[in-house]
C-alpha cells in the first residue's frame, strides 16, 4: 500500500498543471449577475499590477512595488503608474451616434453571454461575451496577465468576430491619470481636523458599495507625473517616462500586435493630459475573427530602465508572440503552484486557500528587500509596511515560498539606519523601527492623527527580531545571519533594554505607555504580548550571538528573565495587560491573549494554563459588537488547536471563510465584513497559517521542524496536505489524515 500511495502521490505531481487547467479550487467566474457588485480582482506578479473590472478592456488603476508618492505635508503613499490595459472599440458612427464600448453602460441586454474567469492556477483573466450596439453584434474573447516569467511585461490579447461587414474602431491607450484631489495635509492633521477636512470635500469615511473602502477618503492613491511621452504610428507603439511626485522615475511602452497581413484604413496618435493612445480604423468582413494583442513594458528607477529600453522590451515582445509569452507564464505560476497547501473534503476552503495563496504570490517577490504592505500593491492602508508584513505574511511564505519571504526580512536590514536614526531621536539605543515604514526607504509614515500607534505600539520591534530568526532557523544560512539578520536582531535587543523600565520594589522589568494590539488600548503598561515578544526578542539576539561567535550583553537574559508577563494570582490565567488597567472596552479584537499562541511567539506554559487562557479569551472576544476584523480569527483557530480543541479550531477557521470577508466574484478579502478595505494580504497570511502551523501543530525551532502540538483536523476534511514545503534545504510532503481507529495523525515525506 506505501509504494502505491508514493506512486499515486508522484502522478498528481507530475500532472498538477493538466488537472489544475478544469479543478474548480482554481477558477473564479463572474457572470452578469455580478455587474451591480463586482468587487476587482488583481493581476500582478510582485513588480508591478492592474486591478481587473468587468469588461475586460478598461483602463483600469495600476501600482508598481514601493513606488511611492512623497508629496509635501502627506505621508508617503502608493502612485497610481498609468493604466495600461485599456482597449476600447467602437462600431463606427450611426444614426444612434458614436459609442466607445468602454462607456456604454454594463447591462445585460448589452453584454450578453457575459462570462469572466479568473484563473488562479494560470494568473490569467479571460472575459468572453456579445456586445449588442444597436443592430451590430460582436462576439469578444479577452485576456490578460502579467508575465511571471518576464517580471517587466504584461499583455491583454482581444479577439474579436464581428457578425456585420464594415468598418471598426480600435483604440491603444496608456491612461495617466489627472492628479489626484483633494489632497489632505494628513501629515499635519489631527484626528478631528482630519474628520472636519473629509466633511468639508463633501466626503465620509464610510464604505460604499460594491468596492470603496471606508477610508478611501484618504487611502487615496498618489501621483504619477508624466515627464515626456509618445507614439509612433508606424511602429505601433507608446511609450512615456514619468516620476512619482517628489518620488522616483518609471516608465513604460506598449507595441501593438495586428492580425497577419491586416492594415489598418488609418492608424493616429492621441495625446492628451490623460491619455495615449493609438487610434485604428479596421475593416471587418462578417464571421471573420481578428487578433490584436498589446504588449506592454514597465520599469522604476533601481529597476529597469527609461521608455526606450521599455519600448525595446514591448517589441520584443511583440516579435516573440503572445503564445510564447503566455506559455513561459504559466509555466512560472505553474512551478509555484508545486507547492501548495491542499483540501480533501472542503471544495470551499480549498477554493478560498487558492485565492489567498494567489494574491499573496502575486505581490510577492523573490531575492528582494521589498516588504508586503497590509494590501499589498494598493492604497490601502498606504501601502506602507507594518507588522504584518514579519508577522502574518512572513510566515506564512516561509516554508512555502523561502525566497520570497526572504524578501520581507532583508527590507528591515535595507532599513536598519533610519530605525536606528528613529531611536536616537528618541534618546533610546538601539534600532526602533517604524509602526508604519515607507516600504522604499523604511522611513516613519503613521499618519499624524494616528501618531500615537508611531510612538507607542512598538511591538512591531520584536516582530521584527522573531522574523529574522526564523527565517535563519528555516534556512540554516548562518552566513545570512552573521551579515544581515544578526545586526538587526542585535540593535533590537539593544532598544528593548533602552525602552525598558525596571521595578525595584517587585524587582522585574516593565514595559510602560504601550498600545496593546488590541489598539483600543492604546496606553496601557505591560501589554502581555508587547511584554512577551520583547522576552522573545531578547532572548532570541543571545541565541543567535552565539551562533555568529559575538558576545551577547548580560542585559538581555536578565530583561528577558525578570520581564513581567501579568498574570491573575486570583484566576489563574494570563490577563491581556497590567492589572491596573481596566479591560472593559468592546473593542475589535476583544482578547489578544490568543496571540500568545501565534506560531513566531508561542509563548510557553503548562497545557492546562493555555486552555484556561483559551477560555478566558473567548468571553470578550465572542460579546464584542463590532464587526469582526478577519485579523482575528486565524489566532483564535490556532490557539484553539493549540490546546487539542479541534471543534473550535474548525469553527473558527470556517469564520474565515463565511465571514462575508471573502467579496465576489474573485475572492477578494477584505479587512471586515463592512469596510471593503480590500487585497486585505495580512488576513490571507493567517488563514495559510491557520494551516501551516496551526493544524498540523508545527513550530519552527533550533532542533527543527518540530511537532509541538498534536495535529488536528476538521471533521469534515478527510486530510489537508503541504505539498512540497522546504525546510532547511530539504523538500517535503506533510498530511494530516485520520488512521483507521479515526485517530488524527501527521506523515512527513521527504523528497
């Protein structure tokens, strides 16, 4: 029975991408019913993106990695680089006028057989339909990527079949977009100025249905201005050099692809202050089916180069062909896709996992020092890098992708002179690095109205360090850790005795004037997890002094030794924070006693001392009004399975999935059910770790990849597998599955 389990094993490996092509986990439709609530989908490859809209041929918002605008009194935010898939087409003048398609309102009636499929398993989206104008018809086929394989280049091919003889209207264009307004001082402003300003525009910080977030208000994308710009009718190409306000330079080109053999009645070039654009005048015979494909090129200072070499690169291209584009794409998403976190009984979940594994992979990317910022490559939450980034993405990219979490710890030792710049101009030692970082030059960016979480929320200090860590303690590359984790961790370790407050009277350490990561709590002394992750952190820089051969400072055994971690004598749990302070409110996240369980922490203590603060917990935690932050479920399922309770564990998980944090058609997670603040990576990191360590009870450790808590599985699921996970340079299979007593049980394969 082993050998044919191995055998069956290796077929699904080697025919992953042929299954995957019609494996419903992998494909997301939209059909007409989702015109009123279409929430956008994301294409990008970690460089650079697009978000999608319903046609097909829009020009819709695009972001490129840490390319930020630095305008004066605003903090840093992402530029909006000009659109670049937008296609329109018109039919020609009639009696009724001149329509461009890309105006004509999305109805039904006008868009028929309308389908749109995300596909996941490719990163590609294909939109099909028949646009009725009028008494003329013409059937549709659209797709669009952003090439994988060729990180600068991205394509949208349109193929149309026009069931009437006569002549249509293409247009090319490159959208760039009017300068964003209002702008906010926001660096300025206090929180009511900031509220009195949003109401003076006439605007609300609330949500507006199907896809605004509720602080769009001021999660506003920044500015990309145009520097030169051109056509070239005759070669068929755009291209155009911008910069970021007060930011970096970019570019980008476009080549257009014609049918074989077809010329163009006339071919123009238009330029405005918000639109290139190549327009063509095409005679179309009935029946008869037409290929044009764009291909375009992109590039920001300190990677790649101007519009030339970017109009070089679209050529290129161009001469290459669609098909082989395509084709080394999904050959690239398909090598990702080798390893995967995988369902047997749960086509939801295994559905939804995709789409998080999706969007991380797509604003993710390898051998960098770029972060993930907490919606990845959109304004939301500005773009800047938080905690999330070591916290919640780190984790969950470490044994599945380690290249790309590489990324994410080599940003913060890019960044450790303006952390360490940031603790001398607080008189402490050390590096304290930002709550909210710049995710170019790791620069302080929390908004003024929200400088307190700048000032006091410093957690983020040993999220930082724990990251660092684990990712040597997943590697094993100590030449890695000596030259770039090291001094990271060492400057944090340093802060944290700087930051520190000794009580001689209850000769211990504290750590006072925090916020919790309960935010609503925001100055509290002795945050429990602040208190425990600042333990970690220090006790983690003499571990790895000694694995690089430096001498650690004395200071951090005995700060992490005497660190109070405050406890009820009375109850006999752990408390959220300090005992003086009153935990009374109806906060978002209710408890954060289930992060002493989050794999990086794992705060140690007796089993029976983490099931009562397990229960302890769940009272605030499940009597909060407000609406659930997605931020919170995954901790709580892990915690659960921490102590063996693998209902609640489900439980938990399937509120991750059924929330109304997961929008239609493309899966999009959102922050809460209400806010539509979108591409939520932070939320789509827990979930895969809920998995990746929650349910198997993996931690990672300087013996290895140990089993700490015994696995649990979800009563519906038959098994969850990590196919092809990679942990200090060796690659494995990992299944939960029940024995045949029904006992649940963890197999680790290596290969």
């Amino acid at each position: 029975m082993k050998s044919s389990g191995i055998m069956l094993a290796l077929l699904m490996f080697l025919g992953g991408p042929a299954v995957a092509a019609t494996d419903p986990s992998f494909l997301l439709t939209a059909t007409s019913k989702d015109f009123t609530t279409y929430f956008p989908g994301q294409l990008a490859n970690g460089y650079f993106s697009t978000l999608t809209a319903p046609r097909g041929t829009e020009g819709n918002l695009a972001y490129m990695v840490a390319f930020m605008d630095y305008t004066r009194d605003d903090f840093s935010r992402p530029a909006a680089i000009p659109g670049w898939t937008e296609i329109d087409y018109s039919t020609g003048t009639s009696s009724a006028g001149h329509f461009w398609m890309n105006q004509v309102a999305l109805e039904p009636s006008v868009f028929q057989n309308y389908r749109q499929v995300l596909n996941l398993h490719d990163a590609t989206l294909t939109t099909s339909y028949r646009y009725m104008d009028h008494s003329r018809a013409t059937d549709f086929t659209i797709t669009t990527l952003v090439s994988q394989a060729s990180p600068h280049l991205a394509s949208s091919q349109l193929s149309l079949t026009p069931n009437f003889d006569g002549v249509v209207e293409l247009s090319f264009a490159l959208n760039t977009w009017a300068p964003y307004q209002p702008r906010l001082p926001l660096a300025t402003l206090t929180g009511e100025q900031m509220q009195e300003a949003v109401a003076s525009h006439n605007m609300k910080l609330e949500p507006v249905a199907p896809a605004t977030g509720d602080r769009a208000a001021i999660w506003y994308h920044g500015d990309t201005h145009v520097l030169a710009s051109d056509g070239d009718v005759r070669d068929l190409t755009l291209s155009l050099d911008a910069r970021a306000e007060q930011g970096l330079r970019m570019a980008e080109a476009a080549a257009i692809g014609l049918p074989e053999g077809l010329q163009p009645l006339d071919a123009q070039f238009y330029k405005s202050a918000y639109r290139l654009a190549l327009n063509l005048r095409i005679a179309v015979q009935k029946g008869h089916t037409y290929t044009f494909t764009k291909y375009v090129a992109a590039s920001r200072e300190d990677w790649g180069g101007d519009a030339k070499q970017d109009a070089t690169l679209a050529k290129a291209a161009r001469t290459h062909g669609f098909a082989a584009l395509l084709s080394e794409h999904q050959a690239a998403w398909h090598e990702l896709w080798q390893t995967d976190v995988q369902i047997d009984g749960d086509p939801k979940a295994q559905q939804i996992v995709h789409s998080d594994l999706y969007y991380l992979l797509s604003n993710s990317t390898a051998d960098t020092a770029w972060p993930i910022g907490a919606c990845a490559m959109t304004p939301g939450y500005a773009g800047h890098a938080f905690w999330d980034s070591d916290s919640w993405v780190f984790p969950a990219l470490l044994l599945l992708h380690p290249q790309r979490a590489k990324s994410l710890v080599m940003f913060r030792d890019s960044t450790l002179p303006a952390a360490q710049q940031r603790a001398a101009a607080r008189g402490l030692q050390g590096a304290m690095y930002p709550w909210e970082a710049d995710p170019q030059n790791g620069t302080e960016q929390t908004p003024y109205f929200a400088r307190v979480l700048g000032e006091r929320e410093i957690h983020v200090n040993a999220d930082i360090a724990i990251a660092q860590w684990q990712y040597y303690l997943a590697s094993g590359d100590k030449l890695w850790l000596k030259q770039q984790g090291w001094p990271v961790i060492r400057d944090i370790a340093t802060f944290w005795v700087s930051r520190v407050t000794y009580n001689p009277q209850k000769q211990r350490y504290e750590i006072l004037h925090v916020t919790s990561i309960d935010e609503d709590y925001n100055d509290v002394s002795n945050d429990t997890f602040t208190n425990a992750s600042a333990a970690k952190a220090l006790i983690i820089a003499t571990a790895a002094a000694a694995v690089v051969g430096d001498k650690p400072d004395p200071r951090w055994a005995d700060v992490a030794l005497h660190m109070l971690i405050p406890f009820s004598a009375t109850e006999n749990h752990h408390l959220d924070f300090d005992e003086s302070v009153p935990h009374d409110l109806d906060s978002w996240g209710g408890s954060a006693l289930p992060m002493l369980s989050y794999p990086s922490l794992d705060f140690a203590m007796p089993a029976e001392l983490r099931r009562r603060d397990f229960d302890y917990a769940l009272s605030p935690i499940t009597r909060s009004h407000r609406d659930p932050n997605s931020m919170g479920l995954a901790p709580t399922s892990i915690a659960a399975a921490t102590v063996g309770d693998a209902a609640e564990a489900s439980a938990w998980f399937e509120r991750n999935i059924t929330a109304n944090v997961i929008k239609s058609p493309f899966n999009v997670r959102t922050e809460t059910a209400t806010n539509n603040t979108g591409y939520f990576i932070t939320a789509a990191g827990g979930l895969l770790q809920n998995m990746i360590y929650g349910f198997t009870g993996l931690r990672i450790e300087q013996q290895g990849l140990q089993e700490a808590y015994p696995p649990v599985l979800p009563a519906s699921w038959k098994s969850l597998t990590l196919r092809n996970i990679r942990f200090r340079n060796i690659n494995y299979d990992i299944t939960i599955d029940r024995d045949t007593n029904g006992k649940t049980r963890l197999t680790r394969l290596s290969h």
